[in-house]
C-alpha cells in the first residue's frame, strides 16, 4: 500500500492553488485524507475540481483565507514575499514549505521515476502515467498538465510506482530521489535562475546525483546538451536512448501515420515495433524515453511497449480543440524555440503540402524573449502566417526595451509573414480573415493564449 499523509501535511493551505504542480499535489493530498485548502487568482475548472476532491479554493488572496489552524503553507517559486497569506502564516508560526519538499514528501516510500529535461518532460510524465495505468500497475502520478480533464493532471494510486514531472527551473528537482530518472534534453532555459550552461549541467549533474543506490539514469543520446550531461555523470547506471548509432535503446525507424507514427526500436539485441498515438519526431522519442525507464523499473518491454499506444495526448501538447469552416484549430504549450520548432515541423508533417500552418503566438516572459527572440522569430518561419501578440509577463515584471518586435523582425529577416497584434480580442476576427478551408491554426505558447482557441472556432462558425 502506499504511504498516507506526510508529518505535518494533515491541513495544507495552497497559495495559488490553481497552478499546474500545485493543484496535483493538492488533489493527491486530498485524496490521502487531508483536509486541504488553499487560493488562487482566478476562478478556473481547476479550482471546481478541486472542490469536486473536498478541498476549500478561496478565489484571491487575503490574510483571512489562512486558517488558524493549517498544519503548513505550500508555495512555489511564483509567490511573491509580500503575499498577505504568506505574511499571515508567518504572523502564525505556521511552516511554509516549498511545492517541491510536498512532492518529495509525496514519494517517500514509493519507487519514483522522475522526468526531467528543458522541453517534453509532461508528454512523457504522461506517457509513463497512461501506460503503466493499463498495465494495471496503479502508479500514483504528477503531471504538469491535464491528461483529459481539469485536475488529471495527479493521482493518488495504489501501486509502489510514483511518476513525477521533476522541474529544473527553480532547481527544485534537486528535492527529489528517484529511483529512475530521465533527461530528456539539456538547453539554457529559465534565464531568470541560470546563467550559463554551466550552471545548467551542475543543476543537472546534482539532479542525478540524487538518483538512489541501485537506481538508473535514462538519457538521450541524440540530444548535444544530454550527451555533455552523460560525459560528466559518474558513479550511476546510465541507459541512453535515441536515433544515434551508440544509443542503448537505438531507435532504428519513426514511420509518420497521419496525426500517429509507427516506432522500432533495437533493444537488448532485438527490434520492437509499437504505436504512438500523437505526431512528430520528438513526441516519438518521448515514448522510447518511457519505454526505457519502464524497463530500468522492471516492467517487460513487450508489454509497455504496446500499452504506450493509450497515451492520446495531453491538454495543450498539440491538442485539437476543435473545427469550424474547415479550419481545425489546435493548441501548443511550446514557448522556447526548440519546442516551436518541434511541433511546427510536426504539423507540417501531418498537414503535408496541401494545407497552411497558422499561427497565433504569445511569447513567454520577458526574460526568455531577451534571450531567445531571434530564435522564436526563426521558427516562426516554419509557418504559413503568424500573428504574434505581445509578451505574457507570469511572475516577472517588464524589462526595458524587450517587447514582441524582437520576435517580429527576427520572424520579417527570415522571410516570415508576421503580422503584430496588441490587443487579443482582435485575434479571432483577425484569424477569420486569414484562414481558408483546409488551414491548421495553432495558439501557441505558455501564457492564456490557450484561452483563444474557442473564440476563433465560435467566429470561424459564424462564416
């Protein structure tokens, strides 16, 4: 049986509860019997279906939603010092602890496999969290993002198995201690904690690290970043995966099947053909880098292989919400330009000659537009059109002379057609003026642009 409650986690209170890591402890916690509760900004179906699960969701934060007696506060990284919760539990004497240490506390006692890297690591969380739910192995989970409804995103399961996406943002991946870890790739990301690679492969290198005794590294082999972090790790098992001719599960064929591909593997000395039941290139790799951590865990090949093919995806990862007028209009989390470009070429490849690729583009932080907006401009390239709104802000404030034009003329010297929209209440009527029968128009990025996608379908159903 799996463990019940942490010490001193009987009563958690949530500030911001409705976050994608915090909302799948919190339901994880209610589910082990705790009285939860907690706050958010906004009213979402998150919050309801928390509520759904027991827990008390306050929409805003002030001082009086903290009860008296909470056992402890969970934050993250995004709330602010000057939070009125915050400073009330302090007032209290109530234990702050970070999301991260409620994760951690989470899996003791279970076999965890964390899943870490700079892009895919909810794809493939949610792949591991799917297949091994088919198999019957009953694996309690965390996942950074919806399987298929509001709050799926977590699971208290009765198997010995914890699945956890492992973030290396904050570095709060260094909480944990798997007994399997992946990385899937290794980028600068997150400019705002990390300066250089350097201080990257450090992050990384302590990460693994903490795998425990016995335990197994699954890591890329195709990945340039990845392979550095394999050189510098010692004193672990390491399993690499990939397209390259030295993987240890050498992926030898991806064979694209519409909005599907077909997967074969040479592992232990012999081929393994399964389905993946999303497109691209990189959602593919996913699938492998769950296969080979399933493995490392002690599930059969043969088995897991075949049960991957019940993963269909994950809200926001290329996700259809719909089609009006012969437009499909679908949405993607990608925000940095390694993701981009990933899910663009895998849209190009399902869309085939044919069809156009729109995009409707909301950069993410102003950080990583300083950074990295020429490459966000390049792969918008990739497209047919673009719309490009601008810089969604989350938890930083504006940077000097970093707006969305860094993006638009990166996108214009590449041979872009990019067209600037301030405002976003503009985008569906601009959208039904670009869009035909046949096109693909993507909302893309990791802000509310998510929220656009019904607002174009209701006025493309209006043509």
């Amino acid at each position: 049986m799996a463990p019940g409650l942490p010490i001193a986690m009987d009563r958690p209170h949530f500030i911001g509860i409705g976050g994608a890591g915090m909302s799948g402890i919190a339901k994880i916690l209610a589910q082990r019997g705790a009285r939860v509760a907690g706050s958010d900004a906004k009213e979402s179906a998150t919050a309801e279906a928390l509520r759904a699960h027991g827990a008390t969701v306050h929409i805003g934060h002030a001082a009086g939603h903290l009860a008296d007696d909470a056992s402890c506060v969970v934050v993250s990284s995004a709330i602010r010092q000057d939070n009125p919760e915050l400073a009330r539990a302090a007032e209290l004497g109530i234990p702050v602890v970070h999301r991260s240490d409620a994760l951690a506390a989470l899996m003791e006692g279970l076999r965890p496999i964390a899943v870490a890297g700079t892009h895919g690591k909810t794809t493939t969380t949610s792949m591991l969290a799917v297949s091994l739910t088919e198999l019957g192995a009953r694996p309690s989970y965390a996942i950074g993002g919806d399987l298929d409804a509001p709050g799926s995103n977590a699971l208290h399961g009765e198997g010995e198995i914890f699945v956890a996406e492992a973030d290396e943002s904050d570095r709060s991946f260094h909480k944990y201690a798997p007994e399997v870890a992946i990385v899937l790739n290794v980028e600068l990301d997150h400019h705002a904690n990390y300066a250089s690679m350097d201080e990257i492969y450090e992050s990384f290198e302590t990460f693994a690290g903490k795998i425990v005794p016995g335990g197994t590294l699954v890591i890329s082999a195709d990945h340039e970043g990845a392979r550095e972090l394999t050189r510098r790790v010692t004193g672990v098992k390491k399993v690499t995966y990939g397209e390259a001719e030295d993987a240890d599960v050498r992926v030898l064929k991806i064979v694209p099947q519409g909005l599907k591909s077909q997967v074969t593997v040479l592992m232990d000395g012999r081929e393994l053909t399964f389905a993946v039941s999303v497109p691209g290139r990189h959602y593919a790799l996913n699938a492998v880098a769950a296969l080979a951590a399933g493995v490392a865990l002690g599930l059969p090949a043969d088995e897991l292989a075949p049960a991957l093919a019940a993963y269909t995806g994950v809200k926001r990862r290329l996700q259809l919400k719909g089609e009006e007028a012969g437009v499909q209009v679908i949405d993607s989390y990608a925000h940095h330009p390694t993701e981009m470009t990933a899910d663009l070429e895998a849209m190009r490849g399902a869309a085939g000659d044919d069809r156009r690729i729109l995009v409707v583009f909301q950069p993410h932080l102003f950080s990583r537009t300083q950074e990295l907006g020429k490459e966000m401009g390049q792969a918008l390239a990739l497209a047919d059109a673009s719309v490009v709104l601008d810089i969604y802000p989350a938890r930083e404030d504006p940077i000097p002379g970093i707006t969305s034009a860094l993006i638009i003329e990166a996108a214009r010297a590449a041979g872009a057609d990019v067209t600037a929209v301030h405002d976003k209440a503009d985008i569906p009527e601009v959208v039904e003026g670009m869009a035909k029968p046949g096109d693909l128009v993507l909302t893309m990025g990791a802000g509310d642009v998510t929220d656009l996608g019904p607002l174009i379908l209701d006025r493309l159903s209006q043509k």
